[in-house]
C-alpha cells in the first residue's frame, strides 16, 4: 500500500495502460503542475507548499521531477551534502505571485549541477608540449607515457552518469 507523498518511478510514459492504470490507483505525474487543495487535501497536507504554490492556500505544486536525478535528503549532515546550503527553491518563478517552495537543506529544494575543477592521468602514447583552452589543459608530466589533462571548469551543457529515463510519479491518495 502506497503512503501519500510517496515517489515511484515507473516504466512507462504518460499515454497507455500503465499511465491510466497508475493515476486510477492515486498517483499523479511529477511534472510540477498546480493542484487545487480541495482536489488533494491529504497531499497537500504532506507535501505542504516545499514544491511551490502559485496561490498560497488555495493550490500547490507537484514535485517536477523531468529531467532531474532524485538525490538523497542528508538529515542535516553537511558531511554528505556539503553545499546544501547553496541549494535554491524548486519554483523561483513564482516567488512573487506564490511561494517558490522551499530552499537551503530541505526536501523539495533544488540544487544546479556542478563539476568541480579535477584531473584525469592516464597512459598512452608519448605527447609532447602544452594544449590548453579556456576550460582544460593536456601535458606531459611524470615522464613521456603520462598525460595529465586538467578540468578547470565545465564545457558542456551538462555532466551526467549513463541513465534511463523513467515516469516519476506521486501518490496522493484514492
């Protein structure tokens, strides 16, 4: 029995049977939409306004969930998330007309990808002299069969482990 609140991730999309399936059984998508507190009261009552609310007591926001990677809450451990602190409101674009939900260490808030500058050594063929651009540098260093190559800072549109995409959704009660 699922508990209000509760995330699953599903494998399927939102059209078919399984989708259909999934809402009649009480979850909903995770795609950030506004929901009326008459329609989901017991959610609402759990989830309060940590996702954003484009009119406070009247609606909240479902989690948005597209696109992101679901991290681990860190119980206030600054060991375990030690830029928790950077992290923002879900839903910034509704801070003047709503709530944008909620920052810092708390559930629900939102935290911009991040690459630290780092170093990749590996063995290959003898190379010689400096390249470098904006963003990294390739020497030689340790000797002719070392390569050093230096990550200043982040080049790409973004940095992302190898991943399936799944429909997350949440359960808000029947």
């Amino acid at each position: 029995m699922p508990i209000i609140g509760e995330i699953r991730a599903f494998a399927f999309g939102a059209n078919g049977r399984g989708f259909r399936s999934a809402l009649d059984a009480g979850f909903l998508p995770c795609d950030g939409r506004a929901m009326a507190l008459s329609y989901i009261r017991d959610l609402a009552d759990v989830l309060d306004d940590r996702w954003g609310s484009e009119i406070v007591g009247v609606n909240i926001c479902l989690p948005n969930l597209s696109g992101s990677f679901l991290r681990g809450y860190s119980l206030g451990d600054e060991t375990i998330d030690p830029r928790a602190y950077k992290r923002v409101s879900p839903r910034p674009d509704l801070a003047n007309s709503g709530s944008a939900g909620r920052g810092s260490n708390n559930v629900g808030s939102f935290q911009e990808d991040d690459v630290q500058p780092h170093v990749h050594r590996g063995r290959g063929k003898k190379a010689s002299g400096t390249a470098s651009n904006n963003n990294a540098q390739a020497n030689t260093a340790g000797g002719p069969d070392d390569t050093w190559v230096h990550i200043f800072e982040n080049n790409g549109i973004e940095t992302r482990p190898k991943n399936h995409s799944v429909m997350y959704m949440i359960y808000g009660g029947t």
